[in-house]
C-alpha cells in the first residue's frame, strides 16, 4: 500500500467522523422543533431526518464542488493532505465541544475554519479569499438574517390567515403539516452538510493523485457520505435538540411549522441556485427566533439566542485555531 493512499485514506476516515459528528451534531435542526411540539416521536423524528439526509445528499453535488475546488487550492502530495486533515480534526473537535455544552453552532463554519486555519499555516497552499466571502462570510452574516426576516413575516401571515380558528383543530392540522416541513428540513440538511463531507472526499482525492478533476463526485462518495450523515443522525443530538426546541422558546405546532418552512426553503434556494454552502444551523435557529419574536420579544430567552450567537462568532476561528494545532502535531507524520 502507497504512503499516498494511506494518507488519502486517513482523510477520508476524518472525514467520515466528521460527518458522523455532523449527524449527530445536527440532528436538532431537522427535528427539535417536531419534537418539542410533540408533532413527531423522537424516534420516529430521527429516521425520518436520517431518511431525509440521505435523500438531499444527492443532490448536494454544487454544495460539493465549491467546498472541494473553491476554498482552499493545495498542490498534489501528501504534505497537503495533512492540511486537510487537520482541518477535518479541528472541526470535529469544535464540534464535540460545542456538543458537549448543548450549543448548536455550525459544523460548516467548523469545516471552513478548519480548512482555512490549517492552509495559512501550512507552507504549500493558499485560501481563496474571494470565494471565502463570496460564499461563506457573506451567507454567514445574511443566512441568519433573512432566516430571523423571514420567519417573523411568515409566522404573522399564518396568524392573521387562521385567526378565526379554533385552536385545538387548528393545533392537530399544524402538526401534521409539520411532517412535511420536518421532511423538507432533513432533505435540505442533508443536501447541505453531506455535500460538504463529499467536496472534502474529492479534495483528497485529487490532492493524493487518485483522480484527475477536483470537481467530480464519484457514485460511492455520494453512498458513504449520506449513509454516514443518517446514521449519525438517527444517533441523535438530545442535548441541542432541548436547546433547540425549549430553550430559546416554547413552540407550537404552528409556530414549528412556520420556522421548518422557512429554513427549509432557504436551505434548497442556496443549494440549488446560489450553491452556496450555508449553515443549517444558522437558518433553523434564527428562524425560531423570528416565529418566536411575533408573539413579543420577550418571549425569546435572549440570554439563551446570546450564547448561541458567541457560539456561532466563535466557530470559525475556534476551528481555526484547534486545526493549525493538529497541523503542527501531524505535520512530521504526513511530511
């Protein structure tokens, strides 16, 4: 067996603990909102967002390519695979710590800054600062903030149409509706973080010589990064589902079902238009807080949304930081 393929192999089993962490890490932003409102049994919630990750992986392949090809540019060898492994370890640790502490940050930005940090200290590659703002900085700012825009307007909308119905009904026909926005929201997860374990597959790839282009998918990463992105998922992340779905505020069916709506449709018009590679987490949480914020602003814990936020400022160059760590210790091993 060649240094290079057990240097490519190394990467791509990082990047399959990431995206089991990912699964995990993540499950909250499919089905908290499901299950706080009791619309879904947790079990039930979690198969069907792994179901849905599988699905939405395929057809995550633009996501992919501007995760492989645009971020970081590396030159062919095993030096730059350890680069991108220690971006991959960085992620995975800030997620595990942010699991930990019941915080849903963004395993994305964990990705990025994981990547990022480890090319500014490595001495072959260079960071794509075009792209990094273009498709990262500026979803990161804007994601949140049409999420938060959104699902204020589209919460108002649901009020004022169903004012004159009786609650009780209109509770039981929310929460039924409710699983077709938990199954949109895992498709559209899926179709984004999955991709993301995908373009880091394909950048070893073709950094370890094993394919020609840094932009094709092959038909079995596409297999493994869904079913590893599911099988994390049905693994469950309880301690940010509570956050997620009690701790910033209490939900309704109607008010689950507005906020899955609206993070589901942001999630599918930059995957398949903008492919742009946002945060799931971003859209779900501030959707919340939007649906949350019409019935008063003090309704949201904003203590809560606070940590959340320093949580998500934080991310990318916590993953940064912990990446050039691993970079230094594994450089000498991928030299």
């Amino acid at each position: 067996m060649s240094a290079e393929l057990v240097a490519v192999l190394a990467v791509i089993l990082a990047a399959m603990a990431f995206d089991y962490t990912n699964g995990f890490h993540d499950a909250a932003n499919a089905i908290a909102t499901s299950v706080s409102t009791r619309a879904l049994t947790p079990r039930v919630a979690l198969a069907m967002a792994a179901v849905g990750n599988f699905i939405g992986a395929h057809f995550g392949a633009e996501v992919a390519k501007t995760v492989g090809d645009g971020l970081v540019k590396l030159p062919l060898g095993i030096p730059s695979l350890g680069v991108v492994f220690a971006g991959v370890v960085g992620a995975i640790t800030w997620n595990l710590i942010t699991w930990y502490f019941g915080l849903p940050s963004s395993s994305s930005h964990a990705l990025f800054g994981g990547l990022v940090g480890a090319t500014l200290f490595a001495t072959e590659g260079t960071v794509q600062w075009a792209t990094i703002v273009e498709k990262v900085l500026i979803p990161m700012v804007a994601s949140p903030l049409v999420g938060f825009m959104l699902g204020f307007i589209f919460m108002v909308a649901i009020m004022w149409a169903f004012r004159r119905g009786q609650p009780g009904k209109l509770n039981r026909g929310f929460r039924h509706a409710q699983t077709v926005s938990a199954a949109f929201m895992s498709v559209g997860h899926g179709m984004q973080d999955a991709a993301k374990t995908m373009g880091i597959i394909v950048l070893a790839l073709y950094t370890g010589g094993f394919q020609d282009s840094a932009t094709h998918i092959p038909w079995w990463v596409f297999w493994t990064s869904a079913a590893v992105l599911a099988a994390g998922t049905y693994a469950g992340g309880w301690r940010i589902i509570r956050t997620l779905g009690r701790k910033i505020i209490d939900l309704g069916p109607a008010e689950g079902f507005a906020a899955e709506t609206v993070a589901s449709s942001v999630l599918f018009f930059n995957a398949l238009v903008l492919h742009a590679p946002i945060s799931t987490t971003h859209t779900i949480t501030s959707a919340i807080m939007g649906v949350g914020s019409t019935k008063r602003l003090s309704a949201v814990r904003w203590n809560v949304a606070g940590n959340i936020i320093l949580a998500w400022i934080t991310t990318f160059p916590a993953a940064a930081f912990i990446a050039c760590l691993v970079y230094f210790a594994v450089r000498p091993i991928f030299g």
